[in-house]
C-alpha cells in the first residue's frame, strides 16, 4: 500500500500510468468492449465502473492541455436509441480535476477501436454501462 494513492489503482495500471508520455492514449473500456483483441497491453479492473477508476487515475494524469478534446467517447450507432448517462458522469469527474476542460470527442465505433489498437494500453473494467467506453491522452504536468 502507498499513500494517497487510491487503493483501486492496481500495480499494473499505476506502473502503466508511469510509464505513458505525453500525448499517449489509454483506453477505459466497457464490460462488453473486445479488450483483448484490441491491444497487446491490457490491464485487468474488473469489477469497477469507470467513474470510480476515472476519479483516482485523474488524481495521477493530467490531460492534454495541448489537444482541443483531450479525452473520447464511443459515439452511439446511429439509430440506437440508448441512454448515455454515463457520460455525464465522466464530464463531471473530469471538470473537478481540470481546468478548461474542451469536452469530449465523439469517435466513431470502428475509428474507436483503432485508436483502442494503437492507444498505450487498455483498461477493461466491469463497467455496465453501454456505450461507457473512455479514451483519455496524457498531458504533461506544468
């Protein structure tokens, strides 16, 4: 254990985190996105939502100050008529730790997923929601 750190933050993703730099990407996907097929670096969360996990990696990672949408969500397909409440979260967590935040970016599914294939790692988490899939790009710290 360490302190101040959010015990929700595995080793791995901490290790992870570290490691990034800036203008990396780190996808948070749902409990149905294809993780494993998506990327070679792939941390295990399961069991916690993404907002839980948003909120501790927040007190870690800045965002990209330097791109106009520093963080990505899965656009819904057109015609689906599901709700994304889930988003509203994420855009409350991320207005606590940043300042100026631009909002999100919508990313088609398939353009989602290939920025999930090329993104640093991804997180796959329990998260139910659908369409809750997360994108974030690592600032640097001023």
């Amino acid at each position: 254990m360490l302190k101040n750190i959010s015990s929700i933050l595995s080793p791995e993703l901490l290790y992870v985190l570290a490691q990034m730099g800036h203008g990396d990407e780190i996808v948070f996907g749902d409990a149905n996105f294809p993780a494993e097929s998506m990327n070679d670096l792939v941390i295990r969360a399961d069991g916690h939502g993404i907002p839980e996990l948003l909120e501790a990696v927040l007190t870690l990672l800045p965002l990209d100050q330097y791109s106009e949408k520093p963080a990505g969500l899965m656009q819904k397909v057109p015609g689906d008529p599901v709700e994304t409440p889930v988003w509203e979260t994420y855009r409350t967590i991320i207005d606590k730790e940043e300042q100026n935040f631009g909002g999100f970016e919508m990313i088609e599914r398939f353009a989602f997923y290939e920025r999930a294939e090329k993104a640093y790692a991804v997180v796959a988490t329990g998260e139910r929601s659908l369409y809750g899939n997360l994108l974030l790009i690592k600032g640097v710290i001023p």
